[in-house]
C-alpha cells in the first residue's frame, strides 16, 4: 500500500533512502528529507507490506508530470516486485505522468511495459 510521507515517519524514510547511492551521505540526506518535507512540489510516500514499511517513492511536481526521484526497496525485500508496485500505485492514485529522471530512468524503462 502506498501512504503519503509524514514527518514522524522520518526516520523510517531516511532510512529507506539511505539505500540509494547518491543519499549515503548523511547531510545528503537529510537535505533530501528536508526537500521532501519543505518544497509542496517535492512528494514523497513510503509503501507498506503488513506492518513493515519496506519501500519509498520520490516525485517532483512540474505542472502534470511527476518526475521520478528517488525509488527503493529495502534489500531484503528486493525482487519481490515492490518497486513496480509502487510505480503503479502511484499511476492508479494520481493524475500525474510519471517520467524518469537519469539516476530512476533504467529501472522505470524496465518497469515500463508492466505498467498500465
């Protein structure tokens, strides 16, 4: 299930990000959690399997587009299929286009024919 970010979820999206390469860096990161919290065309929504938060999808608003940001899955949880979940959660609950950006391109390209 995806679920809008909220800030007494921090910790856990941190964590979450803290799984891309480029958001190793904990100053990194916390500018990136503070982009999502602060800039209302900066979205971010964690995905929930049972009680266990185990993904993280990042957007930026430009007019009908939503271009991709961040996305990952927590290492155990990976090949389970939860990242083209949550991208088609994303399309089902918005009215948003969602584009790749070059660090998410690769993984949405192969996504890409499985979404509707």
């Amino acid at each position: 299930m995806l679920i809008a970010y909220k800030p007494f979820n921090q910790k856990i999206a941190m964590g979450l990000l803290s799984f891309m390469p480029k958001e190793k860096d904990l100053k990194k990161l916390q500018k990136t959690i503070e982009q999502y919290e602060e800039d209302p065309e900066w979205k971010l929504y964690l995905w929930q399997e049972e009680a266990d938060f185990v993904g993280v999808l990042g957007i930026k608003l430009q007019g009908e587009e939503a271009l991709l940001q961040h996305l990952c899955v927590n290492p155990s949880h990976r090949q389970e299929g939860i990242g083209k979940k949550m991208l088609q959660a994303f399309k089902e609950q918005t009215a948003y286009q969602l584009k790749p950006t070059k660090e998410t391109k690769a993984f949405y390209q192969a996504c890409e024919s499985e979404l509707v």
